[in-house]
C-alpha cells in the first residue's frame, strides 16, 4: 500500500481562533474549561488577544473579565510615546515566563498598567528579566525590581503598585533611585534621622502610611506594641489630616505611662471628637490616667446618645460571610457565624452588647476604609455575642478583634477567626495574633 499521511489533530484554540465565536454560553465555558488544563494553551490565547486589543480589535471571548481589564487599560494609555508599548511588552514577557497568577490576577494586572507609565523611569527592559520563583507575589517583587530598583526598597513598599497611589509610587522610584526617606517629596509626617531610619526598618506587613506611624512611635523611643497598636489604628489610614495635633498626641503616648494599648482606639476616638470641638486642644499637664478615665467617660455618654446619630448604610466588602455548624444526629446544635455588619445602627447595637466603641466606625465603612464583622454563636435561635472584627480593606488585614469590654480572644474565638482568615485569604496583623488568648 502507498504511504498512507496522518491527519494532524489539530488543538481546541487553534480550532477556536478559526471559527465562528461560539454563540452558546455553556459551549464557552467548557472551551474555557478544557483551556485551564493546558497553560500552553492559555498562553497562546493570550498572546493572540493582547494582538487582536493592539489592533483594536474584539479579543476572543475567553477570560472576559481579564480582558475586559486589559482592553480598558491599554485604551486609557496615550497613543503617542512608548506607554503602551510598554504594556504590552510587560505583559507579553509575563506569558514567555509562564507567570499565568499575575496575568489572570485584577490586582497584579492594575500594578503592570502603573508600572508602564512610569516606564521612563525603567533601568532594565522586561524582556530581560527572567522568573526565579513559583510564587505570584514573589515574582512580582522580582519583576518590580528588575525594573526599577537600583538600591535597596523595604519589602512594604512593594505593595505600593497594587494601589492606585500616585505618590507612593513615586516615592518607590525615589528610594530605588538612591534617594533618602527625608528627601521624598511631599512627604506629610517630619522625620528625624531615627525615624527615617525606622521607616526602612518597618515590618513587611504594613502599609506605607502605617509604616510611616510605625516609624513616628519607635524613632521616639516607643515600645513595638505601642508601635503596632497606633499604626493599625484609624491614624494607619487617616491620610494624616491634622498632622501636627496626630503628631503631639503619639508623643505623649510615646512619653505617657504603661497602659493597655487595647484602649488606645478608644482614647484616640476621644480626642479626635475633643480635636473637632476645641482645635486648641493641648496635651500639655494631661497625665494617662486621667486622659483614660475621660475617655471613659465619653464613650459612656455616646452610648446614651447613640440612638439620635445619623443612620449610615453601606454594600457588602466582598469578604464572605461564614458559618459552622455543630451536627449531632442529623440535628444542628449550634452555629458559629461571622458576619459583615452594614449599617450605623447595627454598629450601635454591636457596641451596646459589646460596650465598646465600634460605633464610631460608620463613616469609615460607608467609605469602604474598613468592614467591621460580628462572631456570634446561634444555639436554637438565641444568638450569643462572641467578638467584633475589623478589616482594613486597602490591605485585607484583620487589625483588631475585641469582645466584651475591650477583653482579647478565646481560643476557640482564635481558631474561628483563623479557619475564615484561611478561607478568604485573610492576613492576620501581628497586633491580633500577640494578644489573641
């Protein structure tokens, strides 16, 4: 018989690219589906969108949400100079590197559109840099580096590019570029020489700002816990308004005798409403003790007058709720359940079952700076109040966990609180870990 040619299987993509969009939405996601067990596959899906958005025009519909993404970006970049060559050559050179975390990632693709337009400032080409690890972030930090750093950037400042915070990033391609912490520009906080030396030394964990209040506390001499305890307060995150009253007040602190640091939020709210009624306010004369009792006695006095406050709503954070259940015999026993609070007035009756301040916290989850979630336990309908939880959003940390008059965790709250933090990927601040019981 005569030599007989085989008929190359040809690949689902390739057969994709070449027909007709398929119009079926269940069709689409089981091509999708079969995509995401072969990374080659999605690679060279990848590389043919980036061209179709280049040439304006529809990219294949397969990952629309990271497109959709992507489309966007490149369209909001000037067609003339080299911005959007650069983002497509960043991008492309992640897919050669098989880096498919980062470019399936919202987050990571919103720190690559910032990173080419500043690609000016770019010391090294993407396509020389060659991946080293197998984790995103750290390959992030490792691209991040190829481009732009030169001499040492603490480990914190890296998350600078995951936020749209045109300063910061700024103040990273400073400090890449040799430049020293007291010669940032606009830089809202007046280091000393201890200070600036404090803020490279900051822990990985924090943010920028919260680094800088990190810094503000040990280059005067404060304690770490103090550190921690005013740096993942609302003062972490406040975009240091009113500095120079802020200021005075963590040196007092600084200065001031040993006290629980877990009433620190509740002193602070105290003299953030005395700073808005008498601007004039001085710390001069005041002892802790005394500042503690009237903070006291405040806070007491809000709770009276809690009902005549303005009632705030707000949307879900996006972190899941959770709930376990205790089953015997097919019956449940009891529930544990963490849950997001969503109004003033469910802040109110949390701090009234609680008697503590979360009440005050309205303003800054209507503006998504935080989610405050209540843990609970349900036993046949009779709901138990167990601890509050806040959540810095800009981070996903949890920065404090309270119960009953201030008191720290149990440890069944403990394990609670870490099986929903491993869930939805959840950091833990060092503050919470130390005084979780």
């Amino acid at each position: 018989m005569g030599n007989l040619s085989k008929k190359k299987k040809v690949p689902l993509y390739i057969k994709r690219m070449n027909q007709p969009l398929p119009h079926s939405k269940l069709i689409r996601q089981q091509a999708e589906e079969a995509l995401k067990q072969a990374p080659g596959h999605i690679s060279k899906i990848f590389v043919r969108n980036l061209d179709l958005i280049a040439a304006k025009k529809q990219p294949l519909p397969y990952f629309q949400q990271v497109f959709f993404q992507i489309e966007y970006a490149y369209g909001q970049l000037p067609v003339k100079g080299n911005k959007r060559d650069a983002y497509m050559g960043l991008l492309k050179q992640l897919h050669r590197q098989k880096c498919y975390d980062l470019l399936t990632d919202s987050e990571y693709l919103t720190a690559c559109l910032a990173l080419a337009e500043c690609e000016s400032q770019w010391i090294r080409q993407p396509a020389q840099w060659v991946r080293k690890s197998h984790n995103p972030h750290k390959q992030f930090v490792e691209l991040v580096s190829h481009l732009l750093v030169k001499y040492r950037v603490p480990a914190f400042f890296y998350s600078v590019w995951l936020r749209k915070n045109a300063k910061h990033q700024g103040w990273f391609i400073q400090l890449a570029a040799g430049a020293s912490v007291k010669a940032l520009e606009k830089m809202p906080v007046k280091l000393t020489k201890k200070m600036a030396h404090c803020f490279m030394q900051a822990p990985d964990a924090l943010t920028v700002e919260e680094a800088l209040r990190y810094a503000q506390v040990v280059g005067q001499g404060g304690s770490e816990s103090l550190a921690w305890a005013v740096c993942l307060s609302f003062l972490g995150r406040n975009g240091f308004a009113q500095e120079v009253f802020w200021a005075e007040a963590i040196q007092f602190f600084v200065q001031a005798d040993a006290f629980d640091y877990r009433e620190l939020v509740d002193v602070l709210d105290y003299l953030q409403a005395q700073y808005q009624q008498n601007p004039d306010y001085s710390f001069k004369g005041r002892t802790t003790r005394a500042l503690l009792r009237q903070a006291a006695e405040w806070h007491r006095q809000m709770s009276r007058l809690a009902p005549e406050v303005e009632i705030l709503t707000w949307e879900r954070c996006g972190v899941r709720e959770i709930e376990w259940e205790e089953v015997s015999n097919e019956v449940v026993l009891k529930k544990t359940c963490i849950q997001e609070l969503l109004s003033s007035t469910a802040l109110i009756a949390e701090g009234a079952k609680q008697r503590h301040c979360v009440a005050n916290y309205a303003h800054s989850c209507q503006k998504k700076q935080i989610a405050i979630f209540a843990m609970f336990t349900d036993l046949f309908g009779l709901k138990m109040a167990m601890v509050t939880i806040e959540l810095n959003l800009q981070n996903r940390t949890i920065v404090q966990v309270r119960g009953k008059l201030n008191r720290s965790m149990n440890t069944q709250e403990w394990i609670w609180l870490q099986k929903w933090a491993a869930q939805e990927n959840l950091k833990i601040s060092k503050w919470v870990a130390e005084n979780a019981v």
